[in-house]
C-alpha cells in the first residue's frame, strides 16, 4: 500500500508530538508545530488559488526551517512544490517559471 508523505507526517506527529522534528542554527520545529504551520499554509494557498490541485508551486528556498515547512503547506494543498534556489541566475529561473506555468509562489 502506498503512503503518502502527509500520512507519514500526521502519524508522526501523533507519536512525537513534541518532538523536535528540523532544526537550523536559528530554530527548531516539533511537529505539532510543523503540522500546524503547513495546514495553515495549505490552507491559505487554497484560500488564494482555489481548488486548484495538482499543479506546480514554486517556493524559492534559503535552506531554512520555513522553506521545509512551506513544502509541506504545499502539499496540503493538493499541489505540489518546485523548490527554486535564489542564487540561481535570473535567467534560469525565467525558464523554469515558463516551463512550469506554476500557480503560485511561496518566498520564504
């Protein structure tokens, strides 16, 4: 049977709660706090775009605890995320975007 990573995620935090699920050198995140900051970032990305599933979102990443989360929220949503570093060229990041047509994007 195939699980998806939402299912993993809900049946952990069940288990560990209050456990520290990602750190970086300034935060950490339990996962009662990650389930609680994706649903709410699925929510209103859902609230923006509609019921639109299944389509790109890009999120521009810094390596950071809030770029993990947003993937998360973006998979609340139905969708699915494109993680888009900022260093990369200007240019790169124009071909993706056309490429990709996403339906939203996620700065963190």
């Amino acid at each position: 049977m195939r699980r998806s990573i939402l299912e993993f995620l809900e049946e952990s935090t069940a288990k560990y709660g209050d456990k520290i699920v990602f750190g970086d050198q300034d935060n950490v995140v339990t996962y009662n706090e990650l389930s609680r900051l994706a649903r709410t970032i699925g929510t209103n990305i859902t609230d923006v775009i509609g019921d639109t599933r299944r389509r790109p979102i890009v999120v521009f990443i810094d390596r950071n605890i809030e770029s993990l989360i947003s993937f998360m929220g973006v998979v609340y949503s139905g969708n699915f995320y494109v993680p888009v570093d900022k260093l990369m060229p200007t240019a790169r990041i124009e071909s993706m975007f056309n490429t990709l047509n996403p339906v939203g994007v996620i700065m963190t």
